[in-house]
C-alpha cells in the first residue's frame, strides 16, 4: 500500500444493525489490522431502539498479527483505565491501573447521535470492538463502529 497525502483510510467495524437481544455481546468482532498506525478513531452511531437506550463497547487489542503461524495469534487485551496517585514532592507515588472492561454510551434522545473515541497504536497490529445493548435490552439500539486510522507518519494513505 502507497501513502497519498491526505487520504485516511476507514474499516467499517461493525455494519449498522440492530444489536443483540437481552444485552448479549457481539459474538465475533469484526479484527482492524493496524500496523503502521499511531491512532484510531472508533467513530459510533447509534439510534436507541426505546427510551433510556444506551450501548456498551469493550476494545481488545493485539501486538500479534493475523498470521497464523504467529506465536500468541489468539492473545487480546482489554484497554485499561489509570488513575495518578496523589503528587507529593520528594517522594515516588503510587498509581492504580485496571482493564477498562467497556465504554459505556448513553443516548441523550431519540434522533440518531454519533461519539468518537480516539486510541493511542504503540505497537498495536489488531483491534476488535465488541459491542451490545446496556441501557434498554427490552429494546435493543442500532449501532455502527467504523474505525478512522491515522498512519504513524501522519500523512495519510492509499493506494498508489
């Protein structure tokens, strides 16, 4: 793949449908292949199916790629949260750091609302991004995830 100035390329994450019923989880996520990257936006639109909807999406990441004959292929992680100890001078501090699990949206209406989430990529060669019903699960939302990557380089890319 070549790099054209400008272009940013998008991977459709999860196609716009309904989600799972009872607030299930997507059962197989879509994988963005993201070697080259510095960052991706997840960029989510959503339409709540009935009143108090809301959605939940969990990020897995990998340092593996896709080929199969990659040690530790099927190895993913949960994106975590951190939370900075209190700063005293002159002396070290201790932070907290725990798996994030899921982000959680929700809608302010019933018109279709669209969020963005941006990831830092340090050595990241895969994302999945499971999604599902967490406020109304009586009355599943519709979702869609698309995925903006931003190339390491910052100059855009595609096919030359």
């Amino acid at each position: 793949m070549g790099f054209i100035p400008g272009v940013v390329p998008v991977s459709v994450q999860r196609a716009s449908a309904v989600l799972a019923a009872a607030g299930a989880w997507d059962t197989d996520p879509e994988e963005v292949i993201t070697p080259g990257c510095s960052h991706v936006t997840v960029l989510c639109r959503y339409v709540r199916g009935g009143a108090a909807g809301a959605f939940d999406i969990r990020i897995e990441v990998s340092e593996y790629s896709t080929d199969a004959g990659t040690l530790g292929v099927g190895i993913w992680h949960d994106v975590s949260i951190e939370q900075l100890g209190a700063f005293a001078a002159g002396a070290d501090v201790a932070s907290d750091l725990q798996r994030s699990g899921h982000i959680t949206y929700t809608a302010t209406g019933a018109a279709a609302e669209s969020v963005a989430y941006e990831l830092q990529l340090s050595g990241i060669e895969r994302i999945r991004i499971g999604a599902r019903e967490s406020g109304n699960v009586g009355a599943p939302g519709t979702l869609e995830i698309v995925c903006s990557l931003t190339p390491a380089d910052g100059n855009g890319w595609g096919q030359a």
